[in-house]
C-alpha cells in the first residue's frame, strides 16, 4: 500500500513540475485528491 501511495506521489510531483509554466493550479475537479491537495486547487 505504501509503495503504491509513494508511486503516486512521486507521479504527481513529475507532473507539477511539468506544468509549473501554467499561472493556474496543476490539477483541479477530476484529478485524484491527493493531486488536488498537494499541488492543486485545494
């Protein structure tokens, strides 16, 4: 479970990065909460 938790982490910390250019939150509705939460709208 852990693994699986750190994958998506590390998944959701590639993909902020990557759209680090955009003035606008990196993830919002329909993305996963931990995405929200940490790098998005929440």
């Amino acid at each position: 479970m852990v693994a699986r938790w750190w994958g998506l982490f590390k998944d959701v910390g590639t993909q902020a990065k990557a759209k680090s250019h955009i003035a606008a939150p990196a993830f919002g509705p329909g993305d996963y909460m931990l995405y929200r939460s940490h790098y998005g709208d929440l």
